[in-house]
C-alpha cells in the first residue's frame, strides 16, 4: 500500500542497513550499521560503530544522519553524538542506490576535503503493520 508520498515499502529506503566505510590508503575499513528512515525521499536516521578513534575506554560510537534520496541518488550527514575526544564535524555522504533498494555505493568527506567511500546492505527491511479485526462476546453471569 501506497503512502500519502507514493511511497511503498518496496520502493524506499526505511530499514536496517549494514555496511562499512573506508579511509583512503591501505587502512582496515570500519564497519558500520545505520537505521534509515525514508519518508518521502526524506531521510533521517542512525548509525552504530566500534570507536576506532576517540578517548580510551570508548567501544562503540552512534551519530545522527540526515538528508536526502532522490531516485537513487542518495545524499545524507553524518554527525557523531557527543563523547569524549569525538570530533563532531559533520561528514558528508553521497552514494547511489541499486534498482532493487538493497544496497547504496559512494563517497564520504569532510568539509576540509578527507574523503573515503563506503557501502551499505540492507540488513532488513520494517515489517508492514497489519490491521486485525476481532471479535468477541462477553456474557456477564451473576
């Protein structure tokens, strides 16, 4: 069924996403997962990480993304919630979506110019909500 955008569950990127992202060079990628919500091409959202930077003592690192898909261009920021000795300069991200939805290829970078790429898989997508009608008799005995 069709929202009041057009949008379907099959046609938009609402879901659980997995993926990892790269630094330029010969450096490990991070892997990464990311809560999308599309509505309307609008896109907002979380992600979860291990801390590969940081204070010590940190393990896992969430951020707020925001931004946007347009046919299957997708372009979102990236800004790290607060923790200790973590940068919160926004990253910018800008990918392309497969026909089928289920994955998103592109480049990161920072205002300063850093860049890297990375990829996301959809992991899942939302279950559709379902209305069920019962019914049921109640006698009162006294």
């Amino acid at each position: 069924m069709a929202d009041r955008f057009g949008f379907t569950r099959d046609s938009d990127l609402t879901g659980l996403w997995s993926g990892e992202y790269r630094y330029p060079g010969n450096f490990k990628p991070t892997p990464f997962s990311a809560h999308l919500t599309d509505t309307g091409g609008s896109l907002t959202g979380t992600t979860l990480e291990p801390a590969t930077f940081g204070a010590p003592g940190l393990t896992e690192l969430s951020a707020d993304i925001s931004g946007a898909r347009m046919e299957l261009l997708v372009r979102f920021t990236k800004i790290y919630h607060p923790a200790p000795g973590i940068h919160r300069d926004p990253i910018y991200y800008s990918g392309t979506v497969d026909e089928k939805l289920t994955s998103i290829e592109g480049d990161w970078r920072f205002s300063s110019g850093f860049l890297g790429r990375f990829v996301l898989i959809r992991a899942s997508r939302p279950a559709a909500a379902q209305s069920i009608r019962t019914s049921a008799s109640i006698s009162a005995k006294r």
